[in-house]
C-alpha cells in the first residue's frame, strides 16, 4: 500500500481519487459548491476538463484559465490562449495566480492598515 493511500484510507469519497469518469455524484459536487458560495473556478488543463468546464458553464461559475490555439476562445469566461498545453505553462498559470492573489492581499492590508493608523 502506497504512502497516500495509507494516508487518505478514510477519505476514499473524495472527488480527488474518484476515476477519470464523469458519474453522477459530480454534477451534486458542484451544486454543493455553488451552494456553499464558491462562484470562480480556475481550469488548467482544458482539454482534460471538458467535461468538468461543460457542468461550470452549466451552473454558470466564472471559469478562468488557458486555452490551446486548436479550442475555441470562448470555451472559458476569460480565456488566455497559449500555443503549447504544457506542465510548465500550467505551472506558470499557477504561479501568476498566487502572485496576483498575494499582491490583492498586500494592497489589501496595506489599505486596511493606513485607515488604522490614523486613529
């Protein structure tokens, strides 16, 4: 038995380990995210996730990602094509989301912080 598995043994329900099959317990997946006010999602791999942006535009989430040249631009909300669908430009999208969601969160405090200190 694998190290995660041994690790993860009681949590076999999550959609994480479930096969690459779109079932019927997704579609209830994501209404429970939508209820529990999740409203955004970000899509790495598109071409892998088609079905998966097929249920987001269903339940109208915002959906955010790269799109390869061969797909039509409209499949996501907000589409940044790409030439070539690699893990480094995955990784790179990763990367400009944790940068702009920490550069959100400074200006944030920063803000925050001057109302502050004025009093």
């Amino acid at each position: 038995m694998s190290y995660y598995s041994s690790v993860f043994k009681f949590n076999n329900l999550s959609i994480f380990f479930q096969p690459n099959k779109l079932n019927d317990k997704f579609p209830k997946a994501f209404k429970f995210l939508k209820m529990n006010g999740f409203h955004t999602s970000v899509v790495y791999d598109s071409n892998y996730h088609k079905r998966t942006i097929y249920y987001l535009q269903r339940l109208s989430f915002f959906s955010i990602g790269i799109i390869p040249a061969n797909m039509p631009k409209y499949t996501l909300n907000v589409s940044l094509p790409t030439l070539n669908d690699t893990l480094l430009m995955h990784l790179y999208m990763l990367r400009l989301f944790v940068k702009t969601k920490q550069k959100s969160d400074n200006k944030s405090f920063k803000s925050l912080y001057s109302l502050w200190s004025k009093y």
